[in-house]
C-alpha cells in the first residue's frame, strides 16, 4: 500500500506528461501542414488571403485547435504580388488537453513565404 502510494504520483505526472507533448507535437505538424498548404492556395494564379485562411482554419480544425492566429500578407493578392507569406499562430493554453502546465502562456508559430506562380 505505501509502495502504491508513492509510485501513483509519479505515474500520473509522467502519463500528462507524455499527453502534453504529444499534443504539443500533433499541434505543430498540423501548424506546419497547415502554413503550407494555405501557401500553396494562395500563391496560384487567381488565389486569395480569405481562401488561405479558410483552407488554414480547415486543416487546424481536423484536430480540435481553437483559436488559432491566421494572417497572411499581402491581404490582397493581384497580379503584381510576386510572394505570399502565411503565419499561424497557436496559444498552448487553450489547445491543451490537461490542464495547461507545461505550455502555459506560450504559442507555437510557424510562417512560410512562397513566391507566385506565373510572376
């Protein structure tokens, strides 16, 4: 009983443990996924910011992120746009699945620029 008592704790911490950043890596990939598929969207002949930003939130949403930060610049793409650069951004604190420990107050950032198709 005393054994249980001590070894429980140290199971439950390294088990969130292993759940934070497992979820921390799940939100990465898709960020990364994410930056560049709403890129590619963008810089073809015809692309716009409000489709990158959809096609973002789309894949974001696949796996339960909230909140994210989609911005991508120029705002208005036209013929003389010669790049697209496309920033996510992710607060930790509201994508966690436990309580926010590990990651509390910080995001993950990631941001691609692609140059346009037929420039």
């Amino acid at each position: 009983m005393v054994e249980f008592a001590l070894v429980v704790p140290i199971v439950f911490i390294l088990f969130f443990a292993a759940v934070e950043f497992s979820r921390a890596a799940i939100i990465r990939h898709s960020i990364d996924n994410a930056v560049y598929e709403a890129a590619r969207i963008a810089i073809v002949p015809g692309g716009t910011a409000t489709a990158a930003q959809v096609e973002a939130r789309r894949i974001l949403s696949a796996v339960g992120v909230v909140r994210p930060s989609i911005v991508v610049t120029p705002s208005q793409i036209d013929r003389q746009t010669s790049q697209v650069t496309v920033r996510v951004t992710v607060p930790m604190d509201a994508n966690s699945y436990v309580p926010p420990q590990c990651f509390a107050g910080r995001s993950i950032t990631r941001e691609l620029t692609l140059r346009r198709e037929g420039v």
